[in-house]
C-alpha cells in the first residue's frame, strides 16, 4: 500500500483544481501536480512539514523539501514575479524546518489586484513525475492549514528493471533518523555510508526489509547501508534531496560514543582511509583492466594485434597509467576531502610528490643530504597512497592552525604556501620513506609467504577467506580499510599473488547465487540471485553473500568449496595478480603487462574460475538449496570486542 502525505492548504479561500488555475504553465502540469486556491486572506502557511528549500528573490514562492523526498512549492499569485517583493513579507529563510500549517509569510491581496494580477496560490509537488502515483484533492471553502489533498507515494520497487532511486532515497533518510540526524554520507561500491549523530534514531528493522536495501552494517563508526551495484544511482538520490552534503566533509569523526579511546581512534583511522581511498577505487580497477586488455592484444599467440611501440599502444596506455601514475593527487584530494582540508592544497602537495624531477631523482635514489652518516634520499612516490594519505591529514592540521594565528589578510596566500612547502618537505624527507618502505616490505613479504606456501595455502585461503571477512574483518570495521593495502602492494611490486585467490571466492560466491537463482521458482529469489551473480561476477560479492547466501548457510558453504577448490589450484600453479580487479570480469588482470607472453597466471585464472564454478553450482544444485527451506534473518552484525 502507497504511503500517504497530507497536503494542507496554504491559505484560507476556495480551492480548485490545477487545470482551472489561470495560467497554461500550471494548468498544464507541466511544473508538477497540485491545486489552486483562491485566496480570502492574505496569512499564508506552509502545505506540509519539512525544510525551507528556497525562497525566491521576488519573495513570491517558496519551496519545500519533506523527509519524503516531496518538493513542494507554494506560488502566490500568478506572475507577481513582476511586482518584485512589494506584496509580500516572508517569515522563514532557507534551511529553516517548518512544520505543517505553520505561518510563512504574508501576501497584500489588494495590492496585487491593484497591479492586476491574479491572487491565485498555487501549491505544486514539483517532483511529482519521480515520487508519487497519484495526488487526490477536494475543491471545497476551507481555512488555512485544512487538509484538502492527500498524496501516494511511490513504493522503492523495480520498475522496467531499475529501482525508484528517490523515493528509496526517502525511505532510507527518513530511516536513518531524518536529514537532522546525518553528519556525513560516503559510499564505496556496494554502500551508503553515513556518519550519523545517534545510530539509535535509525531503524535497521525497516530498512532490512526495504526492497532495493540487501543489508545493514555498523561499523567503522558509519551506519552502512548496502545497496549492491545500484549504490551510485541511489547515492546520487540522496544528495538530491541533501545537498548540504555534497560540499559537506565526507566524514566527521567518531566522538566520545563510550568506547574505549583505543577502539574509537582506530575506528577513525580506518574510516579516513576508508574515505580516502573508495572514490578513487573505480579508476584504479577500470585503469587495471585497460592494462590487462592491452598485455592481452601484443600476445604473439593472439597475432600480436598491437605493437607495444605503436602509437595507439602508447596512447591507451597513457590512459591507464595516469590513474595509478598520479594516484597520490587523486589520493590527496579525497583525503582532504574527507576531513574537511583543502582539496586543492593536498592534491598539490600531491603533484609535488608526482613532479617529473622529483621523480626521476628517486628512481635513482638521489641522495638530499647527509645528517650524522645517515642519508637522507629521494624516493618515487608515482603509485603510492599511503605517504599522501598522512600528508592529506598533516596539511589540515597546520592548515587549521595557520587559520588561528595568521591574521586573515594573510590567510589567502601564506597559508597554502607555508602548509605546502613544510608538509611537502617532512613528506619527503620524514614521513614518505618511512611508511613508503614499510609498504612495499610488507608486500613483498606478502607474496613471498602466498607464494612458498602453494597449494595448501591456496587451499586454506581460499575456503576461509570470505569467513575471515565477514566474522573478523567486518567485525572491526576492516574489510574496505584492506584495499588501500592491496592497491599498495600492487604498485610496490607489481603484482598481488593473494588477490588471485581471493578471486576465486568471488567466482564460487558468484556460481553458489547463480545456482539458486535458476533452480528457484521464487520470483524474487530468482531475480535477487541473478543481478547478485553478476555482480559478483563483475567483482562485487556483498549482494550474493549478504541477499542470499548467508541467508542460506549451505549456499555459502557450497561458495566456500568452490573457492577453496579454486585456490589450491591457483597456489599450486603460483598464480598471481597484476591489476586490481578480480573475478570473472578481471581476467585481463592475470596477464603480465611486463611478460606478456608467461601466461601461467592466466592459465591458472582459466582452471581454478572454471572448477569453483563447477563445484559451487553443483553442490549448490544438490545440497545446497531447494524451495522448501526457510529463508534465515539477514546476518546480525556481532559486537566489536571491547563495546557494549
């Protein structure tokens, strides 16, 4: 059943349908559905409850945004626009929040008819074609602030296969508290993330079992709301009907919530890496796969259909190197963002550490100067993100300080000048080397363990991998704080042998949903389970793994036996990685853009993809699920150790 929202009647008088009303532009609907009035008093009030979205410069309409997602727009009269303010005197401002039936302003009746206007109040939803399925209205005399229509919202369903993005965006702002009770909105690639005032004002129970919404998490100090692959589209509706929030900090840390100081530092620490890094995830895997796609069309086997030396080779490969070649500027940026810097001071500061000069002297390890026997080095920062990620957070710290004690004169070019040359310097000097070093060292120990460790690590990564991230990892708030690491690893030594395996767990997730997605008559187990395979094949496993595979343990298990099956196979054969992106849609990953022609990795991608498909679809098929079996609650999220 459609949701219902009153409209109450901004003045007293007589009102009218919007076809009556005496201008084609409104009669028309072309700005909306609503309803007319004619006026006998000049007190006008506001329709519904909610925000002060505008109020225009001739003071002649004002409009309204409800925790619903409604635009409302109250008109008085028709083209007083002319009389430029003179008739009216308004009583609110923008961004005030008003309830309904509440005094808005004043309109002098008797002087817009003197300048021959009519006193027509036209009250309009002005979204109408997005969120509702109908609008009823009475034409009766009534007061002001009477109920005379009653709106129907649209439900968040599929509709030709797509999802009403606002009115989902509604009900999930209206869930997590109401616009009043949000900090702060990220997402990453399956996630709203909000940063809410008090999670307790949030209803999990409604959103859980919204449709559109597959699950919700807390952790990291976000409310996280999973969406699945449609989380930009839904993202992009929210900002729609917030969008204080688009030029908002991407994020506001974890105050005094009652942890201990240690749990709430580190859940700030992963949430600033967090945010640093999700916007810049999906130029890197795009960028990783232009790469492979390139390695793939210079193999001799293929006919060698493009010479690295050609031009078109170069080019496109120009374009796939600049993510990774200028990531600490990407990185920089959204860093900044994140905690409310300036994004132009970090992605300069950024620029310094990708500057052509700076670079070729690290390749070759130019020496600066010399302290006490110890030399101090130039390092090649290009592919990096921790060191900028720590310069991003240095930069807003002096940043701020530079604000409280420069006189503000001084402000607009001494504080960026100074806050890029000493945080530039302790960066290249201090900082970079350090953590660049522990970087890269703990990458290559990495590979080097996956590697010695063969099949019987594949095989233990593989078939627990996906338990450790959803019973340990997502517990602390650490499954999305890994991917800077893996992102990382590959720029230090240009491969990543344990997201190979972790690819496999992606394609046994993927073939487990895709089982129970063609074996089910269940309407919408079929249609979850076949947009969650491809999505997880695609690389995104949280709408199998959260819509339908936990749901169903032995679904999951049956992922789990393909992928360990999968990884014995990858580790047997030392299959590794050389771009970001995994699964099906990543094959162009397991080709060596620096050996194209050893395709071990992608023969043991081919080997170890196909047999997890096999060995989850199958016992998906025969063990793992039939229609008769109850369909378990969506995972509860277990306490983080050390919370109440």
């Amino acid at each position: 059943m459609a949701k219902k929202i009153p409209l109450l009647t901004p003045a007293a008088g007589q009102v009218i349908g919007l076809k009556k009303v005496d201008d084609q532009v409104f009669s028309s609907g072309m700005m909306g559905q609503g309803f007319g009035l004619e006026p006998s008093s000049g007190q006008v009030v506001a329709p519904v409850a909610g925000e002060v979205a505008m109020v225009a410069e001739a003071k002649h309409a004002i409009g309204f945004t409800t925790s619903d997602g409604l635009e409302v727009l109250v008109h008085m009269g028709i083209n007083t626009v002319e009389m430029k303010g003179a008739p009216f005197e308004i009583e609110v401002k923008a961004g005030d929040k008003v309830v309904a039936g509440q005094a808005i302003a004043t309109m002098d009746l008797t002087k817009v008819k003197e300048a021959g206007y009519a006193t027509t109040i036209v009250t309009l939803v002005t979204n109408a074609q997005d969120v509702l399925e109908g609008l009823d209205i009475e034409e009766k005399t009534v007061e002001a602030g009477t109920p005379v229509a009653t709106a129907y919202l649209k439900k968040a369903t599929k509709k030709s296969g797509k999802l009403d993005y606002d009115a989902l965006a509604s009900t999930i702002i209206e869930n997590v508290g109401g616009k009043e009770n949000v900090n702060g909105l990220i997402h990453c690639i399956t996630r709203l993330r909000f940063y809410l005032k008090d999670e307790s004002k949030a209803h999990d129970a409604v959103l859980q079992d919204t449709p559109g919404v597959i699950d919700i998490m807390h952790a990291a100090g976000q409310y996280q709301v999973v969406i699945g692959n449609e989380v930009t589209n839904v993202y992009d509706a929210v900002l729609k009907q917030m969008p204080e929030l688009d030029d908002a900090p991407a994020a506001t840390p974890v105050q005094n919530d009652g942890k201990n100081p240690v749990s709430r530092a580190f859940n700030n620490l992963i949430g600033f890496i967090t945010g640093s890094m999700s916007p810049v995830i999906g130029v890197i895997a795009a960028s990783g796969i232009i790469k492979g796609m390139l390695a793939l069309l210079t193999l001799p086997q293929l006919g060698s259909l493009l010479s690295p030396t050609s031009t078109l080779y170069l080019s496109v490969s120009a374009m796939a190197d600049s993510a990774f070649f200028f990531l600490p500027i990407l990185v920089g940026y959204a860093a900044a963002k994140r905690i409310g810097g300036d994004p132009i001071v970090a992605a300069t500061i950024g620029g310094v550490l990708t500057y052509p000069q700076i670079i070729t002297w690290g390749k070759s390890f130019k020496s600066m100067f010399t302290i006490f026997g110890f030399h101090f080095q130039f390092l090649n920062y290009t592919y990096s993100i921790f060191p900028m990620i720590l310069a991003a957070w240095l930069a807003k710290k002096l940043g701020d300080w530079l604000k409280k004690v420069l006189p503000s004169y001084l402000q607009m070019i001494f504080n960026p000048m100074i806050t890029v040359l000493v945080v530039s310097t302790i960066t290249l000097v201090i900082t970079g080397p350090i953590i660049q070093g522990f970087a890269n060292g703990l990458a290559v120990l990495i590979n080097d363990l996956v590697h010695a460790s063969g099949w019987l690590g594949g095989l233990v990564i593989g078939a627990f991998y996906q338990v450790l991230v959803i019973q340990v990892l997502v517990i602390f708030g650490l499954h999305w704080g890994v991917v800077p690491l893996v992102a990382q690893q590959i720029a230090g030594t240009h491969e990543f042998a344990l997201n190979a395996i972790i690819s496999s767990t992606m394609v046994s997730q993927g073939a487990a949903v895709l089982a129970v997605a063609i074996k089910s008559h269940k309407k919408d187990t079929k249609s979850l389970g076949i947009a969650a395979a491809i999505s997880a094949f695609c690389g995104v496993t949280e709408p199998a793994i959260y819509g339908i595979n936990l749901r169903y343990r032995k679904v999951f298990i049956s992922g789990l036996a393909g992928s360990g099956v999968g990884g014995l196979i990858t580790g047997l054969m030392h299959g590794s990685m050389y771009g970001f992106t995994g699964s099906l849609i990543g094959f162009s990953s397991f080709f060596n853009p620096a050996h194209p022609t050893q395709l071990t990795s992608f023969y043991a991608f081919l080997l170890s993809s196909l047999t997890a498909i096999i060995v989850s679809f199958v016992l998906t098929w025969v063990w793992g699920y039939n229609d008769q079996m109850a369909m378990g609650k969506k995972v509860e999220k277990k306490q983080r150790p050390g919370t109440k």
